[in-house]
C-alpha cells in the first residue's frame, strides 16, 4: 500500500508509529493516544515544522502502525522499538550496562548475600544499583569479613557431619553442621540489611551494645572480634556521604549542554548517602527544548532500569501534563509501589539538583576535551603515516582486512574502517567465505576484496541513476588506503582482485605480522615505521581491531557449528521447541529413548512431532550402528559433548 493510502486508513486509536526510508529501515518510532491525529501532523505545511522534523519527513517512504489498548501500553513498546532499531531521528541511550545489586537470599532458611545483575520476585530483599561493580565486591568483602556468613552455593543445606575450611578460619558459622541456632543467624543478617539499608548508626549502637556485654560475661575473644567490626563499621562510615536528610531512595537528575550534545547526569541516593552516579551523552538535540530532552531521557532510561525509586527529582518539567501522568503511571507499576516526579524550586532538593547540574556541565567539558585531544592525536598520526608512506593525500579513510579460519574449517573475512584515524564501526563489514576450500588465505583475500569493491561499482551506478539514497550505500564510499593483513602473499592476490574490478589504482599495503613492515608491490624492500611514532600506533591499531573483529565472527560461526543438534534437521522442530526438549531430557540421547507420549508432553510438542522425531532419531541410532546418533549432542548449558 503507497504512503499516502496508508495515510488516509490510520486508526483512531491509541499505538506506536514507525517511520522507514526507502531501503526499508526504521528512521523513527514514536507513540500516539491518537495515531490518526498523530501520524498526519508530520505531513502537514513545513513552515510549522522543524528543520530536524523537515528532514526526517523528506526521508520517510513507508510507514507501520502497531495499535495497542492504551497508552500506558504504547508507551512501553515505544521504549522496546527504539532499542531494538535504534532509529536515526530518536534520542538514543547507547549505554545498555545493567548495574550491580546486592541480593539477600532471605527466602532460604539460611540467607546468603550475592551479587546480581536481575531484579526478581522470589522473596530475596535487594539493594541498589549500584554504578561501580568493584565497591559492590568491597562492600560483600567487608560484610564477610565483619559478619561468618555462609558462602556455599546450596539454596538449601544437607546436615553435615564437619563443617567447611570457611568456619575454621572463623569465616562462617556452619549452618550446615548445626554450629549455629537459626535465631542467632537470623539476627547476624538483621544486622548486614541494616548495614545495606544504611542505619549504620543503629547497627554500631547495636554492637557496642554486644561487645560491652561479652566483656562483662568475661568472653574477651567475642568482644575482640565485635570491637573490629565496629572500627570497620566506622571507617565505612566515615567514607559515605548524607546529601539528604530525610534518608530517602531518590534518583536526581539534570543536564548540561553542549553543540549538539547533551550530557544527562543522574545521581543516586539511597538511604539518604550518595551511592554512585552516571552519565550519558545524547546527539542530534540543538532543536529540541530542554523538557523535551528530560523527557525522553526518563522514558528510554527507565524502561531498561530494573529498580524504580520512590523519588524522582528533575532539573527539567516533564514536556506536557499528559505525559508526566503517563510516565508516572508506568514507573508506579514497575515498582510497585507510589513514586513521585518532582521538580525542586527551593531548598535541600534544589540545591541537589544545582549540584548534580554542575557535575553534568563538568563531565561534558572533560568529555569534550578529551574528544578535542584524542581527534588532534588521530588526525596527527594519519599525517605521520601520509608522510612516511609518500602518499600525495592524507589517508582520511582507512580499510583493513583479515582472514580467520580453523584449518579452513568455517573462514571469514573482516573488514574495518578507520575515518581521521579513529574507527567508525558503522561501516565495518563481516564477510563469509562462500568460493575457497581449505585453508587458503591468499584465495580468501581476492573473493573478499573482489566482493568489497564489486558492491561499491555495483551502489555507485544506483546511486548515479537515482535508484539508491548516498546515506544507505554501505559500500559506496571508497578508501584512501586499503591494508590487508599478511605479507606479499596476500598483497599480490589483493591487488590482482582489485585490478580484475577496476579499483588497483587505491594505494595498498600489505602488514607482516611478526615485525610489522609494510609492503608495496612497486617496492621490494619493507617500509619499516619508527618504533614509538603514532603512525606505527595507528597501524597497529588497525591490525588489532580487523583481527579482532574478524576472529569474534569466525568464533562465532564454529560455536554455532559445536552445538549442532541432531534435532537440528527435523521439519516442524525450530529453536523454541529443540530448547524445550533438549531443557526436559537432558540430551539427544535421552530424547531417542523416550516414548512419543513423553515426547508430546512437552510443551509446544504433538504426536505427530514426536513421532517424526523418534523416527528421524531412532532411525540415526541403527545407522550408526553403536546406539548413538552420530551427532554430538550437546546437553544444556555446554559449547559441545564428549569427543
């Protein structure tokens, strides 16, 4: 259906929008109470749009709407589209870390504390994020140290006859021996959640407490032992800083900008103590007011968030009434519980907001400091490298590529792009081999850089004929200089390839290995760049990241091919339903020697499928002739079986 067709048959209903170009990719999602209403806003006179809204609408070509029942629902799934394509005209948070908790194992008889990186309702207490994972590993390292907690992997504990090294060493209380009441465990992780929770006031009142009166009841070993937690304790202590006073959960945050950047600082508090903080950097904002900004932010941000605090303190209003509503809904069902969004005008709160504003202002400046230093040192070295290797013009766009393979087993090829040398990862390419048997890299090399520069004759006549946008030509835009890595070997079989398609007259060099000498075909002896220069830096860097990428796919590839399943040939039996199998039985062994009923139990599974899989299963077994079906078969959670 043409856009303008699509245009006139919008729903009036609430949903999400995407937006594609003409090859097909999704250049904006956006979300809509109305999509009718919504959707043909952008197609109305230019003069009440934006220059960044004027461009995206000259780029669209296609459109597709997803209805859901309210707008609760399209708001989540907005969040969802945007990570999932990462479209050109969104704001985009490009950090998807998930940050460290420390979980208390309170559903065990006998609780553990653990580090973990998922929020899950099983009846643990947890505590965080936290933005450095190692203070969280000091922080279980001090609790440990202060506090005999088991460290066993069990859930549940077996009765054992002796107790592990840990409690000899008086680093556990050995639960498992019966050493220790429950009573008395259960008061030791009081105390730890106290600690977590930030009443660290308490807890050392708590242990004073304890220790005066071991040392009345004459047992000087146990008050020694609670007198060096409390000096732990108030070292600890001495380190954390109260910025707010009623020990709240909050999240504060405010934003800095730049040209063309935006820098969104968050901290977080909890318990009232500073624990961490973060930033991110947002491009592509000049036309967008500041609410805007904060918005979009708090959206994407708290979509992949796991823990919700109950205070939400901005810099910046929420762009519009309707929205704050909606947002505010949507955190409150992610916790579970009353959250508030506020923007401080006056006292305590406001001085935190000014104060994480200053340290946003801050990172930027660093940020683009060290942006401003590293592009000077880049563009440096491509000058050094033009000098060193004659070259009438600078190198501005650098090609590199790598062969990998096992004995010829699963070969690939990587190609990486070095712009003002620095790397654009946007324009690396993979590249399977598909004509070469063996072992054989310099055969390897002429079908990738025969692809390579075929692709680019190929964009550059669609793009000349008006068939092809220049921004979604991948291979279009041609280097300056091209380095293949390996010796002469792989030099002559690149230029012969590269002569076979017209493109021999783009410098190229060929990168020994072991010392690191550039050859040319015109030159018999090495071009050996000086020890320490920043145009050898650069070279090496190039070699590093085309072998690097090229041996991530290859390792790929042969994992894939490892954990061949003998379910992988059967009609009707996909990824889901091999998982559900292989999850239930353990192994393809297994699997063959169960019966179709207890095949067709399992979820997603008919009889007809559990027939067809015993058959095909059973059938391998007796060719192989020894019981087994000639595949290995991997059980859950192995890269292969037993060779």
């Amino acid at each position: 259906m043409a856009l303008q067709e699509k245009l006139k048959s919008l729903p009036d209903k609430p949903g999400v929008y995407l937006y594609k170009d003409e090859a097909g990719q999704v250049i904006y999602v956006g979300k809509a109470i109305n999509l009718k209403n919504r959707v043909r806003s952008y197609f109305q006179s230019a003069r009440n749009l934006t220059a960044k809204t004027q461009a995206l609408v000259a780029r669209i070509c296609d459109l597709e709407t997803i209805v859901t029942d309210s707008e609760l629902e399209a708001l989540i799934l907005e969040c969802n589209l945007i990570k999932e394509h990462k479209p050109r005209y969104n704001i985009m948070l490009r950090d998807d870390k998930t940050y460290p908790y420390l979980m208390v194992t309170l559903q065990e008889t006998y609780p553990r504390l653990l580090i973990t990186r998922r929020l899950e309702k099983d009846g643990a207490k947890y505590f965080g994020p936290y933005t450095s994972s190692g203070a969280v590993r000091e922080t279980v390292e001090l609790l440990r140290t202060l506090f005999p907690l088991r460290t066993c992997s069990r859930r549940e504990l077996d009765r054992r006859q002796r107790p592990c090294l840990n409690h000899h060493i008086g680093r556990c209380l050995a639960p498992c021996a019966g050493r220790v009441p429950r009573q008395e465990y259960m008061t030791m992780i009081g105390s730890i959640i106290a600690f977590l929770e930030g009443k660290e006031d308490e807890l050392r009142k708590r242990l004073q407490q304890e220790m005066e009166e071991a040392a009345e009841s004459l047992e000087f070993e146990r008050a020694a032992t609670l007198r060096n937690r409390i000096r732990a304790l108030e070292q600890v202590m001495e380190k954390q800083k109260i910025v707010s006073v009623d020990m709240a959960d909050q999240d504060v945050i405010a934003m800095a900008r730049g040209f063309n950047q935006v820098c969104v600082q968050i901290f977080f508090i909890r318990g009232g103590k500073l624990i961490g903080r973060e930033h991110y950097i947002l491009e592509g904002t000049d036309e967008m007011d500041r609410s805007e900004v904060i918005t979009a932010f708090v959206k994407q941000y708290y979509s992949r968030c796991d823990f919700v605090p109950r205070e939400i303190l901005l810099q910046e209003p929420i762009e519009s009434a309707e929205e704050e509503e909606l947002i505010t809904r949507f955190l409150r069902e992610k916790r579970q519980g009353r959250v508030e969004i506020r923007v401080p005008k006056r006292g305590d709160k406001l001085k935190l907001i000014e104060m994480v504003a200053k340290n946003a202002l801050l990172t930027l400046e660093q940020l683009q400091n060290e942006q401003q230093r590293k592009k000077s040192m880049t563009e440096e070295a491509v000058l050094d490298l033009q000098r060193f290797l004659g070259l009438d013009e600078p190198p501005w766009r650098i090609e590199c590529f790598d062969i990998s393979n096992t004995m010829g087993k699963e070969s690939v090829a990587s190609m990486v792009v070095f712009e003002g040398g620095a790397p654009k990862k946007s324009d690396y390419r993979r590249f399977r081999i598909k004509t070469v048997e063996g072992p054989n890299d310099f055969a390897s090399m002429a079908e990738v850089l025969t692809r390579r520069f075929n692709r680019a004759r190929e964009e550059a006549l669609e793009v000349d004929a008006g068939n092809l946008d220049p921004m979604s030509a991948k291979f279009a835009t041609l280097p300056d200089l091209v380095i293949v890595d390996g010796g002469k070997g792989q030099l002559s079989s690149a230029r012969e390839a590269m002569a076979g398609v017209g493109y021999d007259y783009i410098t190229t060099y060929g990168l020994a290995k072991e010392n690191e000498w550039l050859f040319h075909e015109h030159n018999p002896n090495p071009i050996i760049l000086p020890r320490g220069s920043r145009a050898l830096y650069l070279i090496q860097r190039i070699r590093d990241e085309a072998h690097r990428f090229a041996i991530t796919y290859h390792r790929q590839l042969r994992g894939q091919a490892q954990t061949a399943s003998a379910l992988d040939g059967i009609a009707g039996i996909g990824p889901k339903r091999r998982t559900a199998l292989l999850r239930h039985f353990g192994s393809v062994k297994a699997i063959a020697a169960a019966t179709v009923a207890q095949l067709a139990a399992v979820e997603g599974m008919t009889e007809e499928l559990a027939e067809r899989v015993l058959a095909v299963l059973q059938g391998s077994a007796e060719s192989a002739g020894d019981g087994k079906t000639g595949h290995a078969a991997p059980s859950m959670g192995r890269t292969g079986g037993k060779r």
